[in-house]
C-alpha cells in the first residue's frame, strides 16, 4: 500500500475503489478504514469506521508502533492491535483488545457520504413460526432461516449476514458508480456481523446497532466475566465486503410477480434487465418485466440460471422508451427451486399472485405491496433514445 507521511495513511486503489488505512486528513495516525466508490466522481460515495479505544478504556494508550509487510498493516499499544490483512481484497481486519474495558459496548465512529446503511436483523424479527399468509403455509423460522414443517427452505439469510450492514448508493445520479464490480442495483458493499474471535478460536456472533453515528458492538457476559480471555487477547473481527448483490435469497415468490418501483433518473431506451438469482433444481427459470404503473411495457425472454449466485442478463423482447421522472416497476417471475437475491428495506415491494408461472407476462396487473426489500435487479439503457453515438450504460432507478 502506498504510505503518505505526511498523514501517516496508508491508501491503495482497487479498480473503482480507494481504500484508506488511516485517516488522510489528520495526524497521528488513526485507526480507521474508508473505502471510497468510483474514481471517476471524486470520492462521491463512502464509508469510514474507526474504534474508538477511549471510549472503553481509562488507561492511557502507549504509543502507537505501527508494522507493515506487503498487504499487511499492524498496529500496536498497551491496550489494543489492529491487523489489516490484505484488506483491499475484502480479507479481515482484526481487533486485539489486551485489557478487559469498562463497559461491554464497543464503540466504532461511522461516517457514510452518498449512500445509506441498512441493518439486516434475524429473521425471527421478521416472521413468527405457524401460519404464513404470505407464504401460504405452515412456516418454521430462526435467526437465519424461514422453512416448511417440511424442511424446505423459503428464505436464508447466513448467520454471517444476520445483524449485518449493507450499503446502498442513495443518490440519484446515472450510472454514478462504475468499475468491475457490479454496482448497477445500487449496493456498494457490505458490512457483516462482528464476532469475537476467543483464544481458543470460538467464534462467539456479537450484537450491535447504530445511533447517529456511532455503531456500538456489545459483548456478552460470558465474555465480560472471563478475564483470561482478555489476557490471552480477545479478537474482534469486522469484516467490510464488497459483495453487489443482496445477502439474503428466498424462493418464497415461485409463480408470484415481485420487485420494485423506481423511478427513472433520465430518458432513454431500455435494452436489457438483469436479476441475481441461484437454481437449486433443473427446473428453476426467471423471465423480468417492465411495468408503468399497472400496464406492461416490455419483457425479457426466459432465463436458465444455474446453480452458482451470479448476475444474469436478458435482452428485452422489444426495447422500450422511458421517460424521465416516471415510475417504472422491475419485475421478476419464477418457477422451481429458484432464489432471488435481495437486501432488507430500501423502496418497497410490489407483488401479484399469478398463481402459476407463464412465459409471457399478463398486460394489466393490480400490484399489492409488503415488505421493503430491496431486490438485486436492474435495467440497462441507452441514453438519449436510438442515437447510436450514445453508448449504453447501466443505471439506477431511484425514488
């Protein structure tokens, strides 16, 4: 990574990332990790977390030595280390604490700019076991999993991403983040669960919310009455990913229309919608509509997905002319063993029982709404209309 002394930062860019180990702006050197999305908007979009050591310590830190080796920083006090491996590839940053704190709430300062946090709870916070109106069925549910009585799993959300953190580009700007990664649904990254890594390599899932903005990470008593496990050293492990697409998948919408309403950011001619979504039998298919309001406008020929989670792009049937400032509804429908990918909150979902699945989408529909989910779907278009000196280029709806 490359050192700038005269902030004593560390920064490397990756593709369209710029992460910084530090703070660029001040001295002496602070712990604390940025990562900016897209060049090209001059740090447009980001999010910063620092530790906060003296909000659970009274002892003084020792001087900071700070160590580095390739993609490597370690830094060390009396009380804490911070160990940032390789952390440009989305690899771990480690937090040592030495010494017990004062209180079993971490504090971490977080700043965003250009995008919005979305906490990601259990799913018990979501669905109570027995009947499901929405599911149509007796439904089993835990943390990380809504099921039948039967097994069959509706909804998973792994326990890496259960009080998890994703983030969502919340501005409105056309194609504003570019770059290999997949931004085009509006998901930058993603914050997972903290956990405490034991001296015997337990993993123990932590709590943890946000108030303004500060995010505070709690321990459980079974570690606060422990004090070999601070003279050991007790690790914290957040872990800051740049994963585009929801955490969560559900086949709980098989023969259903689902997805969201946006708004178009500026006119154009869409081409081609594109959907996350894993098959887990041969069967599973997805085709994508684009709906104004209740009335069709275009669709995608079928799609067959196969097992790994990926994007997967469909031409339109026939291009269709948007226009800017209207809503637009993106649309999947589905069959078989087929997941969807998606994130908790964002604009809201919009729903219709078909009741079995079809090829071709009905011209009229009545939606209903639920839940806010964001669903990781989204429209390709050229810009302009049919002028061919305009390339396409993959955007946002927003509200």
């Amino acid at each position: 990574m490359n050192f700038d002394s005269s902030t004593t930062s560390f920064s490397k860019t990756y593709d369209d990332i710029k992460l910084i180990i530090g703070d660029n702006k001040v001295q002496p050197f602070l712990d604390q990790v940025k990562m900016s999305f897209n060049k090209k908007y001059s740090n447009q979009f980001y999010v910063s977390v620092r530790f906060i050591p003296e909000a659970i310590f009274d002892e003084e830190e020792s001087e900071k030595e700070i160590q580095t080796n390739d993609e490597t920083i370690i830094t060390t006090t009396n009380l804490v280390k911070n160990e940032y491996i390789d952390i440009t590839n989305g690899k771990e940053h480690l937090i040592t604490l030495f010494k017990k704190p004062k209180t079993n709430t971490l504090q971490f300062s977080i700043k965003t700019k250009g995008c919005k946090l979305y906490e990601q709870p259990p799913l018990t916070s979501q669905y109570t076991s027995g009947w499901s109106d929405e599911f149509n069925c007796e439904i089993v549910v835990t943390e990380t999993q809504v099921t039948t009585t039967s097994g069959v799993v509706i909804i998973n959300r792994p326990i890496q991403y259960v009080n998890s953190y994703a983030i969502y580009n919340d501005q409105n700007l056309t194609g504003a983040v570019k770059g290999s990664h997949n931004y085009n649904s509006g998901k930058l990254g993603h914050i997972e669960r903290f956990c405490a890594i034991l001296p015997d390599n337990t993993i123990v899932w932590l709590k943890s919310y946000i108030i303004k903005d500060i995010l505070y990470v709690e321990l459980p008593d079974s570690i606060m009455n422990n004090d070999s496990i601070f003279n050991s050293g007790l690790i914290i492990h957040p872990t800051f990913g740049y994963t585009t697409f929801g955490m969560s998948s559900t086949s709980g919408y098989i023969n259903k229309y689902v997805g969201n309403s946006y708004t178009a950011s500026s006119s154009g001619t869409v081409t081609s919608m594109t959907v996350c979504c894993t098959a887990y039998n041969s069967s599973a298919r997805v085709i994508l509509g684009l709906y104004e309001d209740s009335t069709k406008r275009a669709q995608t020929d079928e799609i067959d997905p196969d097992s790994d989670t990926l994007w997967w792009e469909s031409q339109l049937q026939s291009n269709y002319d948007i226009t800017s400032g209207n809503s637009y509804k993106l649309i999947a429908h589905s069959k078989g063993s087929l997941y969807l990918q998606y994130d908790l909150y964002g604009p809201g979902t919009y729903y219709y029982d078909k009741g079995s699945y079809s090829t071709t989408f009905d011209d009229t529909v009545t939606f209903s709404t639920f839940t806010y989910y964001y669903w990781s779907m989204y429209a390709t278009y050229t810009e302009g209309g049919s002028t061919p000196s305009v390339k396409p280029k993959k955007i946002y709806f927003f509200n």
